[in-house]
C-alpha cells in the first residue's frame, strides 16, 4: 500500500492551514543547471534537484516556529539556555528538512511543529559533551561555537535539555491537527520519536561511547554500535516521523528507516574523513570513529557503501512516486558527501569536494 492522502476537506479551514506548510513554499525546485544541484540518476532518466533553495526556504519557515516556540519567560535564564541551543546559528536543521522531504514522497503538505520537535532529538548530545574531558568539545564540532555548557554552565544546560524534550512532545501532541493527521499516526510519531531518543537509541550510543565500551573489547562492534545510535538514529527517526505522518505502510517504514541510518552513520563518517584531512592526516580526537579504527581510506570506502545503501533503497520508490518526489531524498545522499553548501552565510563550500572525487 503506497502513501495515504493526507488533504482532506478540513484543510481549507484557516485552523488548519494555518499551522501547516503552505504547499507553494515546498514545491521542489528542478533546475537544469546549478552550483548546488545534485544530478539524481537512475534507471529511467535523470533531473537536476536544486537542495540549497528547498533547504534554505525550509529554514526560514522552521526557524520562525521554533521561535514562536520557545519564548523567554520567568525564570529567563533556563529559556534562555533552550533557545541558544534550539536557535543559535549552529544548530542543526538538517533533521526537520529530511523529515519533510520524506513527507513530500506523498504530496506537498507538511505539519511544521512535528518537524521542529525533531529538532529537539539533538540535544541527548548536550549530556555527552558536558560529561567528557576532551577540550574540542567546549565548541560545537566544525561549527566554531561554544557549547551550551561553556556559557550556561553545567547545571543550567542539564535542566535546558531536560525541558527541550519534553517540549518536542507537547508540541507533537498540541500541535498537529486531528482533522489532517490521524490520531493513530500522531501516536506512531510519539512512540518513534521516544524509542529514538531511548535507551534502545541515542542514549545507548551515548553510555556506550562515555563508557568507551563499557569494557568490551571487540572495537569494531564498539565503533560501529556508536556510530549508528549516536548519528543514525537521529536521521532514521527524521525520514521515518515524515512517513508515519503521510500514512506511509509499514515496507515503506522501513524501507525510510534504512535510508535515514544510512545518510546519518553517512555525515558521521564524512565528518571524520574531512577533520582528519584538516588535521593533515593526524586522524580525528573522536575515538569512535571509523577514521581512528580502520585508517582515512577504509573510512572513504565505507563512506562509498552508505551512500550506495541509502540511494539503492530510495531506488524503490522511484517506482511508485516518481523522481521528482524522490528528488529531495536522493539530494541529502550526495550532500552528506560533497557539502557544496553551507546554509545561512550564502557562500559555497569547497571543504568537501575533493573527497566527493575521491568516492
């Protein structure tokens, strides 16, 4: 069973459309050339998908949101500290954008507070980052910003990503509309979002890498159990909370689910690759990582097996929607690999294409 509809007649009421995104604003933008276009190829035919344009009018949309979201009340401070994580700069935005690319597998309609509350699965990091001793991790990684607990303090960023998590939750459940979205799929959302962030997700990643294995000395399995919890998880819940939303049937659950651990284990082992090179070869300080375990070009070689993975599944729903509906999808694959783009400052990076030719 493919994608159910999720317009109905009820949409047309301004209580629904007004929290909903306007679908002019997603229409995939097809271009025939352009310096951030992925080339999306497959059997069929090809098409040129600009991800810049989609993601940064995405962004403003989000942005706006999780504004509204998080006013400053009294005691300031502790809103403060969420909104520095939620709308600093270098927060990520990446997740609520995979979210609604898989929603447009179905038709252009998106439910914008689900997609923010995605937002809030990043900050199970915060814990890991304030419990290690590794100087780097007083910056947010390749971003140049300091962490919430470097301004906040330890104390005041614990209580912040307490409060963070609980909000994606009340956001999912006070904010989707139950005449668009039905109320059994809200609660797939909620069991979804949970088991990510879980004991059996994000947090059993972080246990494993704090404990550095936990006295297990099998450090391939160590590496590749952190690796998929720690990044994968955060991207599978993305791809699959947009599914459940447009009524996706359970092979098609699935089927995002192995697409968004492979683009979120993907970055992961991007990152490594482009701080070792950074670092001159010196091999990047993350000790979970593939770069440390098997060397910088077995890491470029996996990097090559999760790209493939991720395009042969989405293979599968070019059959049924069409590449233009995939095109968003496929998109994140190669920018996970060549980062042609940095949103927010309007300048192209080049820091990743020379990998891109070397994979």
């Amino acid at each position: 069973m493919a994608f159910s509809p999720l317009i109905s007649s009820h949409c047309s009421s301004s209580s629904s459309t007004s929290r909903i995104f306007s679908p002019t604003k997603l229409r995939p933008i097809l271009r025939s050339s352009s310096s951030s276009s992925s080339s999306l190829s497959t059997a069929s035919n090809s098409v040129q998908f600009d991800l810049k344009t989609y993601w940064t009018a995405l962004i403003a949309e989000i942005n706006k949101k999780l504004e509204e979201a998080i006013p400053v009340k009294y005691p300031e401070r502790i809103y403060e500290a969420m909104r520095y994580s939620v709308l600093d700069e270098a927060a990520k935005r990446a997740p609520p954008v995979m979210c609604i690319a898989s929603i447009h597998l179905s038709i252009i309609l998106s439910i914008l507070m689900e997609s923010c509350s995605i937002c809030c699965l990043r900050f199970t990091r915060l814990r890991s980052s304030m419990m290690t001793s590794h100087a780097w991790t007083t910056l947010r990684r390749a971003r140049g910003r300091p962490s919430n607990h470097t301004i906040y303090g330890v104390d005041m960023a614990i209580l912040a990503g307490d409060a963070l998590f609980p909000l994606g939750f009340q956001h999912i459940v006070t904010n989707t509309p139950p005449e668009v979205i039905p109320e059994n799929r809200i609660l797939r959302v909620i069991a979804e979002f949970a088991r990510a962030v879980g004991s059996t997700g994000m947090a059993a990643g972080q246990f494993v890498d704090l404990r550095n294995g936990n006295g297990n000395g099998d450090r391939e399995r160590v590496v590749e159990f952190v690796q998929e919890k720690k990044f994968g998880e955060m991207a599978e819940c993305s791809a699959v909370c947009g599914g459940l939303l447009a009524g996706a049937a359970d092979e098609e659950v699935a089927r995002l689910r192995r697409y968004g651990r492979a683009v979120g284990v993907l970055y992961q082992v991007v990152d490594d690759v482009m701080e070792s090179r950074r670092d001159g070869g010196e091999g990047v300080k993350n000790k979970k990582s593939f770069v440390r375990l098997y060397g910088l070009e077995r890491a470029m070689e996996r990097a090559e097996e999760l790209r493939e993975e991720a395009k042969r599944v989405l293979d599968g729903f070019v059959k049924v929607y069409g590449e233009t509906k995939v095109a968003p999808l496929y998109s994140f694959v190669d920018y996970a690999v060549d980062r042609s783009f940095v949103v927010g400052d309007g300048e192209e990076s080049n820091q990743g294409s020379s990998l891109k030719s070397s994979l």
